[in-house]
C-alpha cells in the first residue's frame, strides 16, 4: 500500500528497492539475505545458513523457533516475545544476534515488551509467505524532498487546499453537538461535512470536547498506548568509512547504517540529488546511524550518544579513527512510533467513530500493521475508503497483500 500510495503521487522514483540485505557480523564478516532458487517460504534458507555471524547451534534454534511462530497454536495472552523465545528453546546467543536486530528494528521495541503476534507478522508476513516481502524500499532523498514540494503539488493539482505551519486548536461542534469543522489557533473556523483527525494518539483527546470523547468509547483506551524513541545520529566525514551502501549490524548498539552518499549518487542519471551527491563524495561521506528502541539513551545527552556510536563504529571500520568528522546531528524522536506491548491491538481504536462525519487516521490506529509507512498508508485508505462509503461512493482503495507462494500457502496457516 506505501508503495501504491507513491505511484499515485508520483514519488516512487524517490525510492530504491534493495533486493539483497548486507549484515555485518562483530568480527566484521559480512553475509547476505537474498532470495535463492527454492520457493517461499524456503527462499532464504541458503542465506540463512551461510549466515557467518551465526553458529550451527544459533541455526538450529533459530529454525525451530521460526517453525513454532509460524504454525501459531499456544499463544498465551499478555506474553512478550522474550518469554515467548525462551519458552521455545532460544538461548541468549541467537536471541541478541538473530530475533534482536530484525524484530528491534522492524517493530521498534524491545523484545522483553514486544508483542508476539507482530513479531509473528514481520517474519510470517515479511519473510516467508513471499519471496520478496523481505526487501527494502529506501529512500534516495531527505524525508523534507520525499514528501515536500512534489507531494504538495500534486495535491493542487487536484484541488487540495495545502496549508502550512497552520495549527488546528480544536474540532468544532454546533449547539446540538454535531461536527461543524475545525477552529485554527488564530481562531478561524473552517466548515467541514467530514473531519480526518490524522495526529498522534496522545493529541487527539486535546482537539475534542468532552463531549465528543465520551461519545468514542474508543478512546477511553488511548492513555494506554505508549511511545517507542528511535534515535538517529547523522555524521559528515572528511572522507570515505563505509564501503557499503547499507548494512544492518547485530550484537551492537548501532542497528543499521545508510551511506547517503553512496545512495543518493545512485538516484537517476541527470538529477539535481545526483548531481550534488556526486559533487560532495570526493569531499567525504554522510551516514546515517539508526538505533530503534532507544530506551537506553534517553538520559544521555547528545555529546554522550556521539561518542558511544563513533567507537562502534571505528570498532566496525578503523578508519574512523584516521578521519575528521566534519558535523554531527544527533536526534532522539521518543514518541517516534506506538510500542507493540502484548495487547496492543485490543485497544488501537478503528477509522470511524461513532460520531457521523468524525474519522481517524495514523498508523496507531486499528491496520493490523506496527508503527510503519505502511500502516499510516493503510490506515488513511481505510478512513478514505468509510467516507466515500457515507458519500454513497464506495471506493476500494486498499491494495490487495503480497501474493504467497503456492507452497507457503499450503504450509503457513
């Protein structure tokens, strides 16, 4: 569904499909994830054994692990995915080096407060039922150009009225509490016969009057959702570290490092982004450094942070040490996205409410999806899709699952 959404605004070419993905061992051995000649859900099975930052014994539970996940009969409610690992026979080792850094960094949480069944989603849905559900789709420019000037005007150009740094103050109702529209923070009211609350959870009870919210029984159930922090350190060298575009680095504090130089050189011939990587890759190079569920870093300042990731780094790539580090940038986003606690669904609140005209859209809402591109996608879909349902237009906007392959299809339930 991201990717249909970015055919429909004409931003997909802003995006780089990588059909392989490169871990980096703490020995600094690389492997690689790709799909091999089997079909699904055996398709990665010969990555997965010449996974060199795993042992056999690691393998083997790993196997047995992912076998239990997939057929899904004992789940026991409220359990994490660590008690779940446990409960199946994982030990530490494969725990830190395997269901860590992929569930960690597609989930955003830590497995002692993970949910199993969206770690059961990302490894079912994302790497075994289809044979390329596991590649990535990142981005060739900053998120500002992804979704700015393009995306604005494609919405012009449809008729969509695109206001900036404007806040909403409240939703507004009339004397006989039905949806009148919206009051901005310099107190202009704008009519509407439908509201779409796109905002994070922790704010939408802010924008309604007590009246509404004890009409969304729904939201009762919001202060129970809690954030995860992604932190993101952004470092300009004076020359060339990493030799890779990207890599994914188990057992370590960094989770994942993007080369954007090496990335955004690799957009299309001609482009301006091109055209400017291009200029400063002899200069040096630019990474980006992700760590997701930053639980950890939250009382460390910035200066604190940097140094932690230049040592794992230089401890990756010694000419760290040798470099200059030219600017810095470090960030931590704690509400980043919602935490996929145990039971998190029951209490995600769907896209209608029962007040006619009043919709909700975020990825916290009920998609079925963690806090992802996706789900924010799908969730605006399915709010879109109950309108035109009101407008007596109805519309099927969701685009269908990846295909299984006809063998993981008769194998996973």
């Amino acid at each position: 569904n991201l990717h249909d959404f970015c055919c429909r605004v004409g931003i997909a070419d802003l995006f780089r499909r990588e059909p392989c993905l490169t871990f980096l061992s703490t020995e600094g051995r690389r492997s690689w994830m790709k799909a091999g000649l089997l079909p699904a859900p055996f398709h990665l099975a010969e990555s997965f054994l010449f996974a060199n930052y795993l042992n056999w014994r690691d393998k083997l539970q790993v196997a047995r692990g992912l076998a239990a996940l997939a057929i899904r009969h004992d789940e026991r409610p409220e359990e994490s995915l660590a008690d779940w690992l446990l409960r199946h026979g994982q030990g530490l080792r494969a725990i830190n080096l395997f269901w860590t850094p992929v569930l960690t960094s597609a989930l955003n949480e830590r497995l002692d407060r993970m949910d199993v069944g969206h770690a059961r989603k990302v490894f079912v849905d994302g790497f075994l039922k289809n044979r390329t559900g596991f590649q990535l789709e990142i981005p060739l420019v900053p998120l500002g150009e992804l979704y700015g000037l393009r995306l604005e005007t494609w919405l012009r150009e449809k008729d969509v009225s695109v206001r900036l740094t404007t806040g909403v103050r409240s939703i507004d109702f009339d004397e006989n509490d039905d949806l009148h529209g919206v009051v901005l923070r310099n107190g202009e009211r704008l009519p509407a016969d439908f509201v779409l609350l796109a905002v994070p959870f922790d704010r939408v009870a802010g924008l309604l009057p007590e009246p509404a919210i004890r009409r969304i029984p729904d939201l009762n159930k919001l202060d129970e959702i809690q954030s995860a922090p992604i932190t993101g350190v952004h470092l300009w060298f004076d020359r060339p570290i990493c030799p890779l575009d990207h890599v994914a680095t188990p057992g370590r504090l960094i989770h994942w490092v993007f080369n954007h130089t090496a990335l955004q050189g690799r957009a299309a011939p001609g482009s301006p982004r091109r055209q400017r990587a291009m200029e400063t890759a002899d200069d040096g190079q630019y990474l980006q450094i992700v760590i997701s569920a930053s639980y950890d870093l939250l009382g460390w300042d910035k200066d604190g942070i940097l140094k932690l990731v230049l040592e794992d780094l230089e401890s990756l790539w010694p000419a760290v040490k040798e470099a200059r580090l030219l600017r810095s940038w470090v960030v931590t986003e704690h509400g980043a996205t919602f935490a996929v606690r145990p039971g998190i669904d029951e209490i995600r609140p769907r896209q209608r409410t029962p007040i006619d005209g009043l919709f909700l859209a975020g990825d916290w809402t009920c998609t079925g999806w963690p806090g992802t591109m996706e789900g924010a996608v799908r969730s605006g879909y399915l709010a879109a899709q109950a309108i035109l349902a009101d407008l007596e237009c109805p519309t099927q906007l969701i685009a269908p699952d990846l295909e299984p392959g006809l063998l993981a299809r008769w194998l996973l339930p």
